[in-house]
C-alpha cells in the first residue's frame, strides 16, 4: 500500500483570555496579545502524525496569517510534522472564511497530492467551524465533520465522529476532508530532534498572493462577501436578585420578572 500525503490546516490565535475588540473595525485586536496555536488544530495535527507514523508517508501543514503566524509552522514541525507552508501576504488581511478557504484550497492544489485533509473542527477566534468545509466544497472532495478518531484500513478511511447524543462511524476513500474534535486524539510532547529541525526553517516555505495566481476579486476585507455588523465584549457585570415571601408568591415573581425581560 502506498505511503499517505497528508495536509492538515492549522491557524495562530489570539489567546481567548487575552482578547479585546478594535469598535472601529469590529474586528479582534491582535497586537500586543499572546498567540497560541488552535487548539483543535493541535487535534487534528495529532490524527495525522498517528496515521502517518503507522502507514508512512508525509505531514505537509498550511497556515495563512502574518509572517509571525511562522510560529505556529515551528511548533508543530516540532511535533513531527516534515514540511510546512505560510500562506502570507497583506493582500489576505481581512478575509472571511469563504475567502480563507479558497486560499488554502489554491495551496493544495500547489502541493499537487493528497489522499486526506485534516482541519480543527474550528478555530478559537471565530468559532465558525466553516473553513474546513468550505475548502472541501472548493476542492470537490468529500467531507466528514465532528471526527473523534481516523484509521486506515485497506484503502478506507474509517473515521469515528462525535455528535451531540450518537456516535457515527464513516468509511471514506481518499482523497476526503476531514475536521476534527477537541475529543480527538490527545496531542503529543515535541522533541529535541525535531525542535533542531523545526528552527532551521529549512523545511518551511513561503508562499503570496502572486505565487498562488490569486484574483484580486478573491483577496482580502474588500473582497469578502461576509459582513461583520458588530463584535463586542459581553458586559461581565452580574447582578443577582432574591425573591422573598412563599414559595408561590416566589414563583409568581420569578414569571413576572421573566416576562418583563422577555424570555416567556
């Protein structure tokens, strides 16, 4: 059986205990803030070195950011990952998911080979869960969402998925897409040997705009079909109310506070 080309996506993010909102741009100031990688990319990293530490074969990772995000491209070479790719250029800033998609999606096809994709089921800063899908629909590939665990077994990728009250085993030819949970495989420790490799940048290439044959109806905030109409923190006050008397003239006040705020 031949060895596997795998890609996994993975994103630099801003720590979520760190995160403040620009009110002009509605959008997440990311300067000054500690950046960390997506947790369910780690995931999906982890899924990927499993499988291609028992079949053989390659990890290629992709991320798009700014040339900082390189950080992220270290730390999961780290892990074992053999190649990288940072997709960055000031032409990507702003881009929505469905502009985000279409970008990695070009960078696929720039790797030419793949029999699986793996993505975090969504990344911390946006919660969307949408670019994982999306890339599939641009490539026309099959796609499997929600993955909890993926094994290969004679040609079949057969990938367990986590839903709210089910479970849902899914058998796959390559080449699929597939996104993976925060309940997917635990992520390892890097090494030494690895670290070493992952600080020569060697193995890490750059690619823009120019190099991808991006339109320029396809870059960018300008670009973006998705419009962010306001991002805000929520107010952390807390204000507890009692209510005294008997149990039913208790229960009476808690329906009429309830109506009075709209909630029945």
């Amino acid at each position: 059986m031949a060895p596997l080309s795998i890609i996994v996506t993975v994103k630099q993010v801003p720590d979520t205990n760190e995160v403040r909102i620009d009110p002009k741009t509605n959008s997440l100031m990311r300067e000054g803030i500690p950046s960390i990688l997506n947790p369910e990319d780690a995931n999906a990293v982890e899924a990927a070195l499993r499988l291609r530490d028992e079949h053989g074969g390659t990890v290629t990772a992709i991320t798009m950011g700014p040339p900082q995000a390189e950080a992220v491209l270290e730390e999961v070479m780290c892990l074992g990952v053999d190649r990288a790719v940072l997709l960055s250029d000031r032409a990507f800033a702003g881009s929505d998911t469905l502009l985000t998609a279409f970008t990695l999606s070009r960078a696929v096809l720039k790797l030419k080979t793949f029999d699986l994709i793996l993505c975090g089921r969504q990344a911390i800063d946006g919660d969307t869960a949408q670019v994982g899908p999306q890339l599939a629909g641009f490539l026309d590939i099959p796609q499997v969402t929600y993955a909890e665990e993926i094994v290969f077994v004679e040609g079949v990728f057969r990938i367990q998925r986590g839903l709210e009250h089910t479970r849902e085993l899914v058998a796959a030819r390559p080449p699929v897409l597939v996104t993976v949970n925060a309940s997917g495989p635990v992520p390892r420790y890097g090494s030494l040997y690895a670290l070493a490799g992952a600080c020569s940048g060697e193995h890490i290439k750059l690619w823009s705009a120019k190099d991808l044959n991006l339109p320029a109806s396809m870059l960018g905030l300008g670009a973006s079909p998705t419009a962010v109409k306001k991002i805000f923190e929520p107010d952390r006050s807390v204000k507890g109310e009692v209510f005294e008397g008997s149990e039913k003239e208790m229960a009476a006040q808690l329906v009429a506070r309830l109506r009075e705020t709209g909630c029945l």
